[in-house]
C-alpha cells in the first residue's frame, strides 16, 4: 500500500521532470540546471556525511577539479589537449580518474583523523584545492579557461540549457537509484553502520577504513560528474564557484534538506538555488540597498531548520504526513523474499566438545597508575557457560575488552581457539568467530530490526559495492537478510523485521545485539550485561536461548549483574575485585565462598 503510493508519486515526480523544459522558459530551465549540478554533489555529501557521518566542507573543491579536468581536456589551448573536444567520454572517464586519485589521496591522509581533525582537514584541501585552480597559469589563473566547446554525444550538440536539461536530471535520477541501491546492501549497510561508532562497526567484521573510503570516493565522484557537466553546461569554469565557501553551501543544502536521506539531497539543493535566486532580487528590494542579504537569511535559515527538525525539511514532512495520515513507522527496507527458496548460509567449522575455546594467561591491565586487570587468567570450553562477576569497578568492562580486542594487555595473553590473540583487531576476531553484544547497547536505531541483525553477518557475504549498486547481490543479500530473520525468530523478535531498531524496548534491543551477534555464526559469545533492562518473562527466554546455544556447541562468557538470573544459568563463575580473581567454581560453591560474600557485602553492588 505504502509501496504503490510511493511508486505513483516517483512516477508523478518523473513525467513532471520530462516535460518541465517543454513548459517553461529558457531561465527556468537554466536554474534546473543548476539545481540539478548541486543536487548531484549533494548527494555525495548525504552518503558522506549524512549516512557515513564524516563532516566534509571540501565538495566543492572536488566539483572543481572535475570541472578543472574537463575544462583542461577540452578546452582550447590548455596543456594543447583540445583535441579531446570530441571526445566527451573520454574527458568523463579522465576527469573521473583525475579527481578520484586526488580523493583517494586526500582520503588516505584524512580519513584516518577523527573527530573535529576529519573536519579542519577537509577545510584545508579544500582551500589548497581552490588555491592550486587560481594559482597555476596553464589554467587560466583567475580568470578561467574559457571558450569550451558543447558537449557532443552520438552527432548531438547539447549546446542549450533544455538539452542539458535531461542529461543532468538523468545523472541524478541515476546517481540517486545506484545510491539507493547500494545503501540497502551489505556494503551499505557497512557504511551505516559506521555512525554506530568504530567500535560496534569493527566488532561485526566491518573494515572500518574501507567503508570511509568507499563513502569518500563516492561522494568525490559524485562531485566530479558534477564538475563534468558543470563544464560543459557553463563552457567556462573559474575559481571562484569552487571555494570553501562553496563547499559549506553543499553542506548547507544537505543539512536543509535532511542529510540523512536522498530525497533531503534533492529538496536542500532545490530550495537553496530556488531561494537564493528570489532572494537576491527581493532582498535588496524590500531594503532598498544593495548586498548579499541572502547570505544572512540562508545562516539564519539553517539555525532555525538544526534547531526544529534535525532531520531537514525532508524529516519534518515526513512526521508530519506519517502523523497525519497514522503510518507506522515501517521502513521499506528489503525484506528476504518469503517465496524465495534461499539456501542458508555456509556455517563455520564446528568447535569439537569440550575444545578449550578460550585461555586467558595472567593478562594484566594498567591505565596509568591503575591495575584495573592484575594477572586474571581462566578458560572456557565449548558448550560451557561462564559468567565474570564482581562489584563495580571490579575490572569485568576491562577484562572483557581485552578478549575481545578492544584493548590489548600490557602482559600475558589471550589464546582464542589455540591462537594468541593480543592486539589482534575486533574485525579479525569476528572473523574467526567471536561475536558480542555491548553493555550500553549499539545499535542504528534508524535502520531496521533485520538490517541491524544483517549486520553481524557482515563477513558471511561477498558482494561489493558496484554489485550492489546495480542490484546484481540478490542471491547474497537474501542469503544474509534470512539469515537474520531466522536468528531474529529464534530470539523472538520476528514480528518486528521492519521497526526501526530505535522503536523496540531497551530489553528487545538488548536481544536483538544478540541476534546480531549470532548471524555471525560465533564459537564464542561475549555477553556483557544481557539480562540488564529485561522482564523477568523475557530473562527466562534469553537464559532458554543461552542454554540452547551452548548444547549446540558455543562457549558463552558473560558479565552479568543479576544474581538470581546467573545462578541458575551458568557453569562455572569467576569473581572479581580489584582487578584480581579472588574466587572461582559452581555457582552453588561462589554462593558459599566466604571471600566472594566479604566483596559482595563489604563492597557497594551496582
Ligand atoms: P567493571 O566493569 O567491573 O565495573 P571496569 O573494568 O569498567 O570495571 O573498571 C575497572 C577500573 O579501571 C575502574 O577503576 C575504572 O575506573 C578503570 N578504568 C576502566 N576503563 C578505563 C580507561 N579506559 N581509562 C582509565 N581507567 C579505566
Ligand atoms: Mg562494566
């Protein structure tokens, strides 16, 4: 229902985009065009910062350097190779390769800083960028290269704005699908889950770095199509379009718009260069002055848009018509097709019973002066149950990631089935099958109950970014997506495929990590704090499907609290004070230990 009144309004939203040249006048059909150059970087910035949360003020300048290239290919006497004049494509496909080395240089350099360092970097190449266009005499300096020849396809001149008209909406119309398509993938769902911070992202086997890059080099490319088109549409480029200044516009406009999401990129860059037009000729009329007032407005605009709707233009409205019209809040995520006869995935090479999965050798755990782990050993085995307790500030948080390389011991070591593993990455520790879930639950609460579960199965699939742009995963992703719906019903969660993540409870959220955590098909499970939040019904279910996992084979470590829901639960236990192990065995045994009741009663429990 949802579906067909989303298709009737794209179609709507199509045909008005074919015949729109063949209505309106030459200066409207100038302005489109623009709109649709800026939709086009502006998509990119969605990708990179909206969807994959690196804040990049340096898009304009990769619009400019696909511009510059295209301008410097065909262009009249620059470098003497006019000759490409003809060759549309081939400046494309240059121009492209041009602007995506520079990107994956500068992305080398910076994609690694974090936190506001990502951000002032982008401003500085960006100015370099900028710079280096005014600068170099071969291209003009200042005053540009002008003169460019139209853009010819196939003994076409497209030397006027209507027939310019449709190759750019058709870029974007392409740009956006091949987004679309890419961000309901495995591939995408790994550049989302990148704002889910950089440790849940590694812990599901996400290359971290990888997924940065591909954003950045989308979104670069993006903007070098853009500069692509730009050259011919104005045949003549000049510094100053590209500019820092520019690329916080681009910014702007997503932020406007709703940098999360595809459609704010095509609202923002509408309104933006809708407004600004009107604005400059209505501003300084109303004033009766002259001035970039429109500047103003748009700084003030975008302070009242942050402050109402963080998620832009596009986010308001769609609460608003959600409300009116009483929409649940369903995505229209991929769902596995239920008719589909998808095989199930590969599993890993079973542990054999009672295999030593896990042996922790005197590790030991410093933060400056502080010994938060003191020489902790202990081992567990497949089809074992092991909790880790002890009062707050014990050392459990520290210990646990320690194992699971978070953070690496400053003596002894962690064997993982019969490797040490100290240092080793939580990605590489994923792989080879240790999964966990997180004592302050991380989860993309925008994204959906089951693309949330696909990604514990990260490593289980293979296709990448281009087969994922054009659709050519099916097999794979339904693989990965009944993956997830089966882990998802065998923790109970399976009438909620298509909730946002952020919808459920705190307690279904809690089990729906342990959901992702088993699509990876884990020898080890590391649960930290499951049982927090939960209802006493839903505590039985989950220590039911603790137990069941450990008849199939799978060692499960945990951290716990709950007393009541560890006795009853468990194996063994391993009691913790200051960073040392001061008693371990049954839990019938660690109920009666004196030293164990001495830290329970003398110590403050959480
Ligand atoms: P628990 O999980 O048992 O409550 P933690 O492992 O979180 O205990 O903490 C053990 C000790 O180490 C505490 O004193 C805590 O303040 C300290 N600690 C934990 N993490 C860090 C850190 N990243 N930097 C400095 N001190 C830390
Ligand atoms: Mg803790």
């Amino acid at each position: 229902m949802i579906l067909t009144r989303q298709r009737i309004l794209i179609g709507a939203g199509l045909l008005v985009l074919i015949l729109v040249p063949l209505l309106s006048s030459a200066f409207y059909i100038t302005l489109l065009n623009n709109i649709g150059m800026y939709a086009l970087a502006t998509l990119g910035v969605v990708l990179l910062t909206g969807v994959a949360g690196m804040t990049s003020f340096g898009q304009a300048a990769f619009v400019g350097l696909g511009a510059y290239t295209t301008a410097a290919l065909i262009g009249p006497s620059v470098f003497g190779l006019g000759a490409m004049a003809g060759a549309p494509w081939l400046a494309l496909g240059l121009g492209l390769l041009i602007t995506l080395f520079a990107a994956l240089v500068l992305g080398l350099l910076t994609l690694k800083l974090s936190g506001h360092y990502l951000p002032l970097g982008t401003i500085a190449w960006g100015m370099s960028l900028y710079s280096l266009f005014g600068t170099l005499e071969s291209l003009g300096g200042h005053t540009g290269i002008a003169d460019l020849p139209p853009l010819r396809i196939a003994g076409f001149v497209l030397g006027d704005g209507p027939s310019m008209y449709y190759l750019i909406w058709g870029s974007v119309l392409l740009a956006a699908l091949l987004i679309h398509n890419l961000l309901e993938s495995r591939m995408g769902r790994a550049i989302r889950a990148l704002r889910g911070g950089q440790e849940m992202a590694t812990s599901m086997g996400v290359n971290v770095f990888h997924a940065k890059m591909v954003a950045f080099l989308i979104a670069a490319g993006l903007a070098g199509v853009s500069g692509w088109l730009y050259a011919y549409t104005q045949r003549f480029v000049s510094p100053a379009p590209f500019n820092v200044q520019s690329g916080i516009d681009y910014l702007f406009m997503a932020l406007l718009g709703g940098i999360t999401s595809l459609w704010g990129g095509l609202i923002g860059s509408s309104i933006v260069v809708l407004l600004r037009e009107w604005l400059q000729d209505l501003l300084p009329m109303l004033l009766g002055r002259s001035g970039n007032f429109e500047s103003i407005v748009f700084g003030l605009l975008i302070v009242v848009v942050m402050q109402r709707w963080p998620g832009g233009l596009f986010g308001a409205v769609s609460t608003l018509l959600a409300r009116r019209f009483n929409f649940a809040p369903q995505s229209q995520a991929r769902l596995p097709d239920a008719g589909l006869a998808v095989r199930a995935l590969p599993r890993r090479e079973r542990t054999t019973p009672g295999e030593r999965v896990l042996d922790v050798r005197g590790v030991t755990k410093r933060f400056g002066g502080l010994v938060a782990n003191n020489d902790m050993s202990l081992q567990l085995s497949a089809g074992e149950i092991l909790a880790v307790i002890g009062p707050n500030g014990a050392g459990k948080s520290t210990l646990f990631n320690l194992i699971s390389g978070v953070m690496t011991p400053n003596g002894g070591d962690v064997i993982f089935r019969g490797h040490r593993v100290n240092g080793v990455s939580p990605r590489l520790l994923a792989q080879s099958g240790l999964s966990r879930t997180f004592q302050h639950v991380k989860l993309l609460p925008e994204m959906t109950v089951l693309e949330n579960a696909a990604l514990g199965a990260h490593l289980r699939g293979h296709k990448g970014v281009l087969a994922s742009a054009l659709r050519l995963d099916g097999e794979d992703e339904g693989c990965l997506l009944n993956e997830a719906r089966q882990q998802l019903e065998r923790v109970g969660l399976g009438d909620y495929l298509a909730r946002p993540a952020g919808s459920l409870a705190l307690g279904q959220q809690r089990i729906l990590e342990i959901a992702r955590a088993l699509c990876a098909d884990p020898c080890l499970l590391l649960l930290d704090e499951p049982a927090a939040g939960l209802r006493h019904k839903e505590k039985e279910a989950l220590a039911e499907l603790i137990r069941k996992l450990r008849d199939e084979g799978v060692a499960v470590l945990l951290v716990e609290h709950d007393m009541d829901f560890v006795m009853g639960l468990v194996d063994r236990i391993v009691v913790m004070e200051f960073g040392q192990k001061i008693a371990e065995g049954q839990p019938d045994d660690i109920q009666r230990n004196p030293a164990v009741l001495r830290a329970y009663l003398g110590g403050v429990d959480e």
